[in-house]
C-alpha cells in the first residue's frame, strides 16, 4: 500500500510544476498585453494632463493598482496555491465518494467473526489499485487484519484510530507549501511598499522643489501592492481552511463508517 501512495508522488509534483509555468505564462501575458499597456497609457496621460496646468481629480483605474511586479508575483502565487488546493479537494472528495458506498457488507444483526476477516476482505482488494489507496479501505483492510490476528475488538479500534490519525497528519503536512504561499504574498506585498517608499525618499528632492508627481507615484507603488497582497492573502486563507475542513470531516467520517459499519458487529466467541 505503501508503494501505491509513493507512486502517486511524481504525479502531484508534476501537476504542481505543471501549474506554475501555466499561471506563470497566463498571468505574464495578461500582464504584457493588457494591465501594463493600459496602465502605462492613463499614466502618461495623466502626466501630460499635469504638465499642461490642467486641474483635474487623477483616475483611479484598477490597471494602474494591478501594474507592478510585485502585484503580479501574487497573482501568480495565487493561482498556483489555487490550483494545488482544487488537486487535494478533488482528491478529498473523490475519497468522500466511497462513503456512499457498502464496501464491506455486514447485513444489520449479523456478527463478524475473527474467523470471516479473511473473507472480508476480499471485496477491499477486489478494488482498483487507485480506490485501495484512499483512506476508508486502508482503514476497513487494517481492521479486518488486526481483528484476524488480535482477536480483540479493542485493538481494532485502535489500529483504525492510528490509521486515521497518520492520513490526517499527513493531509496537513501536504498543506505546508499552501501555507508558505499564504505567508509569502503579504511579504511581497512589503517588499512593493519598501521599494515605494525608497523610490518616494529617492525623489524627495524633486519634491521640495515643487515636482511630487515622482513622490506621488512612488508612494501609489507602496501602497498598491501592499493592497493587492492583503487581499489576496484573505482570499487564499479562507480557501485553505474551506479545504481543511473537508479534509478534516473526510478523516472523521471514515473513522465513524469504520465504527459504525464494521467494528459494531465484530464479535469474540467465548472458548
């Protein structure tokens, strides 16, 4: 069971770098051919507007907000986080799926003998090698083998228990790059606001003299980014723990289908 988990290794990692260059690829262009163009235009617009003496209220467009790097890194990032989210919650819930199903059929009333474990099992491993590596029939396969071999309920429990208790571990293991990327936009969003802010001191002579349009870009830099960064932040936190707790109530479920559909009809015969 082991090697069928590992099996499936290479191909989340190259979906996830698979993902990257395409958000990569799609945000950049994006970016190249229509943010920047039109961003750049209302810019020097507006700049031509402030050199003639023209009074007017500057436009706030939401393509002058998006324009820098900085901004489109976490896009970037957000895509990409997104894109491995909907991999683990589509995993989730295909695993959800065998719920519904009676995978190991124990008619109400009837007992499970230490005896018929063997006999069992046999609808796990008829499963396709991709289903037996989902949580619920590793869980089921791992009962049925403990109560074969232990004879006693107790340790049954438990051995589902550990089960459930390691694949839970390891789905939130599994969400350490998510939360990387979650930390990681702000700070880009900090870096934008610290590289505004130089540019705006840089300049600060020019506003001495009169000029604060440079200032003025400079800080709209910091500040935009910083913007951008938050608000994406918010928007991956909320989806990470929507998919956390349907990974969470995936692990508590399978423990009380194993309980509820199994383990209560498991019994010992007095010798």
């Amino acid at each position: 069971m082991a090697n069928k988990r590992k099996s499936s290794l290479p191909a989340e990692l190259i979906y996830q770098v698979g993902a990257l260059l395409v958000a990569v690829i799609v945000v950049h262009l994006l970016y190249v051919t229509m943010i920047r163009p039109n961003a750049d235009a209302l810019l020097a617009n507006q700049a031509e507007r402030s050199a003639a003496g023209e009074s007017f209220v500057p436009e706030r467009s939401l393509y002058v907000v998006l324009r820098d790097y900085e901004q489109e890194s976490c896009f970037i990032l957000m895509f990409w986080s997104m894109a491995m989210m909907g991999y683990k919650g589509r995993n989730a819930l295909r695993e959800r799926a065998l719920l519904q199903d009676d995978i190991v059929e124990v008619a109400e009333g009837m007992s499970v003998l230490p005896e018929d474990a063997r006999e069992y099992t046999r609808p796990i491993q008829a499963l396709s090698a991709a289903n037996q590596a989902m949580l619920l029939p590793r869980a089921l396969l791992a009962a049925l083998q403990r109560f074969s071999s232990t004879r006693n309920v107790q340790d049954v429990s438990e051995a589902v228990k550990a089960v459930c208790e390691s694949e839970s571990d390891r789905l939130d293991s599994e969400l350490s790059m998510v939360r990387y990327i979650a930390w990681a936009i702000p700070s880009i969003g900090f870096i934008g606001t610290v590289r505004g802010i130089g540019d705006a001191l840089g300049q600060a002579y020019k506003a001495v003299e009169g000029d604060i349009a440079g200032v003025t870009a400079s800080l709209g830099v910091a500040f935009n980014s910083t913007f951008v960064a938050l608000v994406i932040s918010i928007i991956i936190m909320f989806l990470m723990h929507q998919l956390q707790l349907i990974q969470e109530r995936l692990v508590l479920d399978t423990q009380a289908y194993a309980d509820q559909r199994l383990i209560v009809h498991m019994q010992v015969r007095d010798l």
